[in-house]
C-alpha cells in the first residue's frame, strides 16, 4: 500500500517522473536511449526516492567504443510548488572503456564520467538541462550537454495517455558540427514511456523508458 500510495503522489506531482534518474522507493527502471551518436541502456534500483544505482552500457558508433559502467544517481534538490516541480541530481559512473577502433586492438582502459541533471515542469510546460564530463586514460575524453523545452497539448489525467511535444538541442564542443536539434514526440501511459525524433543531421532517435 505505501509503494502504490508513492506511485501516485510521485506521478501526480511529476509529470516526466519517468525520464529521471531515480524513481519512487523500491522501483527498477530500464532506460534504452537511441541517436545518431550512440546506443545506451541504463537498469538501475532506487531504495529510497534520493538516490540509485544501476548499469550502465553504452556503443558510440562513430568511435567505435564500448562503455560498461556502475552508475550512481543521487537527488541534491527538488522543489515542490502548488503547480510546478523542479528537480537537481547528479549522474556519475565508474566502470572500463573497451574499443578496437583502428590501431587501438581491443584496448580496455578505467573511464569515469559525471555530470548534472536539472528540469523543471508544470502539466504544461517543461523545460531540462543536463550535462557529462567523461574521461579516460587515452582513448576518449569528451564534454557534452543538452536542453530540451516542451508543452503538452493537452492535459490527461493519472492512468491516460499523455503526449509532449518537444524540442531538443546538443552540445559537443569537441565536434565539427557542435550543434544538434532534435524535434521530438513523448508518449506515457501507466509504467512505459516512447520517444521518437529526427535530427538536424538526419538521424532517427527512439527511446524506450519502463517502471516496474
């Protein structure tokens, strides 16, 4: 009865509840997230609503380069208005980078990666911004951010299909084309969240989001 009561309050108040790092109290999450640059999947438990901890995986394409991670997701700060909500945490990761990208030749090496996540919502409006500095030995170091802003065409109430329509952009200063903006659609209903978009440089995002 206290995890459904949880599950209730939570969604009422949080709209994007399911694109978070952590979720209500004994809840599992997996995460599949889809671009033009890579393919990651994050299953990560959170024992309270402050913080989580789970894998996670990641191929960059264009590399060729392999993350497998531990990840930890901690809330610093949220805020509760009569009819918003805004939400601090921080991402950080520990685990090995493996790649046999041109002369590299199965080379694997430690990686550690951190960054921030903050976002603000009402039932109509959203807006998100988030962060990561990764490093490794030699292989790979980057800085990449993003922000989004979205409004929901209409308002659906708890248990009914809601839709977001958004608009998302890219930063990888390390990039030739630093810039990518993604249109994109959100649909949730009950624990499964879907989203799809096609960016400026053309290609297909989709991603997959499941509470349990």
């Amino acid at each position: 009865m206290y995890k459904l009561l949880t599950i209730l309050i939570v969604c009422t108040l949080s709209i994007d509840v399911f694109s978070r790092p952590v979720s209500y109290p004994d809840g599992w999450t997996f995460m599949s997230m889809n671009d033009g640059f890579k393919n990651s999947t994050h299953i990560h438990y959170s024992p309270s609503a402050k913080y989580s901890i789970g894998y996670k995986g990641e191929y960059w394409r264009e590399d060729e380069f392999q993350i497998h991670a531990i990840q930890f997701n901690n809330l610093l700060k949220r805020w509760n208005k009569k009819h918003s909500q805004a939400n601090l945490y921080l991402r950080s990761g520990l685990g090995f980078l493996y790649s046999d990208y041109q002369a590299l030749n199965s080379k694997i090496e430690p990686v550690i990666f951190t960054g921030v996540v903050a976002d603000w919502e009402t039932r109509r409006y959203f807006a998100s911004y988030e962060n990561r500095f990764m490093k490794s030995i030699k292989i790979k170091n980057n800085f990449r951010q993003k922000s989004r802003v979205g409004i929901a065409p209409y308002i659906a109430g708890f248990g009914k299909l809601h839709a977001w329509l958004m608009l998302e952009v890219k930063h990888a200063p390390g990039d030739v084309e630093k810039f990518t903006v993604t249109p994109l659609i959100r649909l949730f209903k009950g624990p499964s969240l879907f989203e799809t978009g096609y960016s400026s440089k053309g290609f297909l995002s989709f991603n997959f989001v499941y509470r349990f």
